[in-house]
C-alpha cells in the first residue's frame, strides 16, 4: 500500500538522486580551474597548493595527465572563470526548486498538481546544468589537441564504465 508518507520518501529519493548529480556535474566543471593554474603550481589549484573545495579528484587526474601546456591551462582556467556565474546561478535555482518541492511535499495534503509542476522544473534545471556542462566541455576540448582530446575522451569512456559497474550513472568530466 502506498501512502502520503511513501509518496513522499519515494519524491525525496528522486529528488535527492538529481540534486546530487546536478551538484557534482556543476562543482566539477566549475572548480576545475583550480586545479589548473593556482599558486601551488601546475595542477595545484587554490591557495593551499591541493585541489579546490569541492574539487573532484578524477576531473584534477585527467586534466593533469593531459600535459597541457602553461597557455592551455591558462585558457581552460579562463573559460571555467567565464562560467562560474553561470553555475552558480544554476546552484542558486536548483537549491530554490528542491526547498519548493520539498516544502510542497511536507504539506500536510499536498497538491499532486504543484508537486508535478515542481518536480518539472527540477527535471528542467538537470537539463539546463547537463547543456551548460557540454557547453563548457566543449569549449574545453576545443582547446585541447587531437591526442588530448582522444585521451580524454578515453578517460571518460573508462570512468563511465567504473560507474555503470558501480551503479551510478553519468560520469563526471
């Protein structure tokens, strides 16, 4: 039997499951360039010469074992400069639409209407972080040479696979 209670554990599993992805997608792009040029050195993003907060350490790895060059490294840390705002807008609407559909599911009879409606636009945010995402990424890999490019793309294919046997979905960079 399934009740308000169920519906709603069952929502907040969902919902928790897209604001995790989301978060990973927008804080592995948008940190990167942390990890590129920082005053630790080359692949020593932030102040403290490691990985940035909420740096992910595969997008840190792959960039690091790309070679990239003192101008690539300055160019791809320009463009994730560049997008930052925007992901943080996107952060910024994302944690808005999940406290409104959570506030709309902790109601004590809620509106199916206002839930699917809420769970809509949440569906719609993923969607706007997985463009910006491949935007930046392209921008990225438009800097990179073939052999980059191809190595990278590997990295991804592999890490995938890590993923897919694990369980979880989408890779990360």
């Amino acid at each position: 039997m399934i009740t308000a209670n169920t519906r709603k554990s069952n929502f907040g599993n969902v919902i928790n499951r897209i604001a995790v992805a989301a978060g990973a997608l927008v804080l592995t792009s948008g940190l990167a360039g942390l990890a590129l040029a920082g005053p630790g050195g080359p692949g020593r993003g932030g102040e403290h010469g490691g990985m940035g907060p909420g740096m992910r350490p595969g997008l840190h790895a792959a960039l690091r074992h790309l070679d990239l060059s003192d101008t690539q490294k300055e160019q791809i840390k320009a463009k994730l400069e560049a997008a930052k705002p925007n992901f943080q807008a996107l952060r910024d609407q994302g944690k808005l639409d999940r406290d409104a559909l959570k506030a709309l599911l902790d109601a004590p009879n809620p509106d199916k209407q206002a839930v699917g409606e809420a769970t809509i636009r949440l569906h719609q945010h993923r969607e706007a972080v997985r463009a910006e995402m491949e935007r930046t990424r392209a921008e990225i890999d438009a800097l990179l040479t073939p052999e980059q490019r191809e190595k990278l793309a590997d990295m991804r294919e592999r890490r995938q696979e890590r993923r897919e046997r694990r369980g979880r979905g989408m890779g990360a960079f």
